[in-house]
C-alpha cells in the first residue's frame, strides 16, 4: 500500500496543470486525498472582485478526487473522471488559500465514487462542493 500511496504522490505532484496552479498536495492514503492552492493573482477570475475563476476550483477539486481513487486500499493502477458535479455555494474570499479534501466512499468493479469539499480558512461555509464516478483500472 506504501508504495501505491507513493505513486499516487509522485504522480499528482508532476501534473502539469497542478504545478501551474500552484497546487500542494497535504494528506494522501486510504482513500482520503487534501490538497491546497494558495491564493494566487494569476488566477482571478473576477479583476473588481478578487475571487479566484471557478474554472481554477474545479481543477483542483478534480485533481483531489483523483488522488483520493487512485490511494484507495482497493489499490487501483490508474483513474480518469468520468462524471465530476461541482455546486459552488460562494466565491473563495480573496488572499485565502483553498483547500480540498476528497473521500473515495465507494468503489465498485470498474468505477469509483467520490465526494469533495473545497473551502478556505475565511469562513465554515464551502467554497464548493463535488461528487463524482471516476474509471478504476486494475493491474492484470
């Protein structure tokens, strides 16, 4: 499983995208994933407002989802979202970072089933809220 969980590590962390993003991957393992982007000026998607573009949300709500499949205990070779269902409740206050925690609750033959929250340290209510199915391949 150490190695597994490693795997997901060393592949979450190299995604292009997530680099770009500035994305910090914080927890990982039995099906849990937590990871942070820090609030990053490149990224407003409202210039009057500050708020961070939801497109930047999504990615990273994803990309958690993704690592929490790929670290479950069922230890899957790899993932790909088949369905991911963002409802943003708010914008993410300006100058916070956003972090994500996903949970891998079930997993089936040939898909996983995911439930994630993003939030920042400026209030209790989520930024947003994801469920979603992802493809689950098993080494032969």
């Amino acid at each position: 499983m150490e190695d597994k969980v490693a795997q997901a590590r060393q592949f979450i962390e190299a995604i292009p995208h997530s680099k770009a993003l500035g994305m910090q991957l914080r927890e990982i393992g039995e099906g849990r994933a937590v990871i942070v982007m820090p609030y990053d000026k490149k990224l407003i998607g409202d210039p009057e407002t500050g708020v961070i573009h939801g497109g930047a949300v999504s990615a990273l709500m994803d990309t958690c989802c993704g690592a929490a499949v790929m670290c479950h205990p069922s230890l899957p070779n790899s993932t790909a979202t088949i369905d991911l269902r963002i409802e943003y409740m708010r914008g993410a206050t300006p100058g916070h970072a956003i972090t994500t925690t996903a949970t891998c609750h079930h997993m089936a033959r040939n898909v996983a089933f995911v439930r994630a929250v993003a939030m920042d340290e400026a209030s209790e209510t989520p930024v947003a809220t994801a469920s979603g199915a992802f493809t689950v391949e098993r080494a032969e």
